[in-house]
C-alpha cells in the first residue's frame, strides 16, 4: 500500500518568495495528501497569506508556532512520524517548473516504494561536503528533498543540539547512510536559495557557530 504525502514548508517571513513558491507547487504537482505550513512569528504578511491559502486550499494545514526553523523542520518530522506518512521538505525560496506529462512528486513517491531508499532528491538538491564534516560525503539540502516514512521512523528529526543550526542536513545524510539507507536523485531541477542571504552569511557570528557546528560533528561520531 502506498504510503500517504505530506509536503512540509517552515515560513517565516520571505512573503514575495513563498507567494512564487506556493504558486509553481501547486502548478507542477497534485501528487500530495496535505501540505503543512508551519508558520512562525512573520510580520511581512506571510502570516495572513498562508490563512488564506487554508481557507483556499482543503489540502493545506497551517499551524502557527513560535519556533526556529529548525524546530519547524523536527515538528514536520514528528508530524509525518505519527501520521505513518512519507515527507517532502522544501523552503519559501524555491521554485518547481513544471514538467511536460510528468508528475515529479508521484515520481518520488514510486521510487520511495522501493524498501532501500532512504531519501530522494533532485538534481541540484544537495552537496559534497568537504574536510569540516566527512570529504566526499552527499549531503541533501532542504529545498525539496523526500523522506519515506521508513526513514523518518528510523533515524528520526534533525539533531537540535548543532550551534546555529548549521550541518544538520549533513549530519542527517550521514545517518541515512549508517542506517544502511540508499539516497538517489530524480532527473528534476529546483532553482532554491531565490533569497540566499542565509546561505551566504559570512558574519563572524556566522563563521563561529559552522566551526562549532563542524566541532561537534567529529565529536559526536567519533571522528576527533
């Protein structure tokens, strides 16, 4: 039996990106049980946005929780856990294309019925860390990578003890890895990070907590 699809987005504040965003989702799949918002603290109007897309959209659940987006993502992942379903994260700065006849989520969905896929992602939906964490290792970002219920059921949410949030995605690849789990790659393109302040923060606050970040993964797997 096929299991059912949450698509999970933390918003907080981005209004014109998820407004774009929600858009090409809703334009290039239907393959999806619900999408969950949790929404946090916006004062640019996301807030009211996404109420209207719950009184717009039957399919669409928000929940309006002080948290970071961190604690958004573990919320989703508890979600997902209880409800047995699979979960698909993304973020307010992405765009799906659509494809022509192709349905890229039921596309994942099908290959997440194979009981040795650990997680799914795009084309350019992760990266290769380097000597900070482990070199050579695929890690998978957060724009729109799809966890089977599997997954989530074994290995959990994200670790919230990284400093500044900073390396979860990595240490999570890497626990998919150990728990004997496959990661592939649909052939579908996201153009992510539209509003990519964050992604190239290089604040000395910034720098510190990666390097705290990179401290407590070796660490904390033994690699120190």
């Amino acid at each position: 039996m096929e299991n059912k699809c949450i698509i999970g987005i933390p918003v907080k504040n981005d209004l014109e990106s998820f407004q774009y965003m929600i858009r090409s989702l809703e334009g290039s799949t239907n393959s999806y049980d619900k999408i969950i918002i949790i929404e946090s603290n916006s004062t640019d109007g996301a807030k009211e946005y996404t109420d209207l897309l719950y009184q717009k959209n039957s399919k669409i659940e928000v929940q309006h929780i002080d948290c970071t987006s961190l604690q958004a993502y573990n919320k989703l992942f508890h979600i997902a856990r209880q409800q047995e379903s699979d979960l698909l994260i993304t973020q307010t700065d992405v765009y799906f294309p659509r494809l022509y006849k192709r349905d890229w989520l039921n596309e994942m969905r099908l290959i997440a019925q194979d009981k040795d896929i650990g997680a799914i992602t795009t084309i350019n939906g992760g990266g290769i860390s380097g000597p900070d964490y482990i070199n050579g290792l695929y890690w998978l970002g957060g724009w729109a990578t799809y966890f089977p219920f599997r997954t989530i059921d074994k290995i959990g949410k994200y670790d919230e003890n990284f400093p500044g949030g900073y390396g979860v995605d990595i240490d999570y690849s890497y626990r998919i890895y150990k728990a004997n789990l496959q990661v592939t790659r649909l052939d579908y393109w996201v153009e992510h990070h539209m509003n990519n302040a964050r992604e190239h923060d290089t604040s000395p606050d910034s720098e510190r907590l990666k390097k705290e970040a990179s401290i407590y993964f070796k660490k904390k797997w033994g690699f120190a």
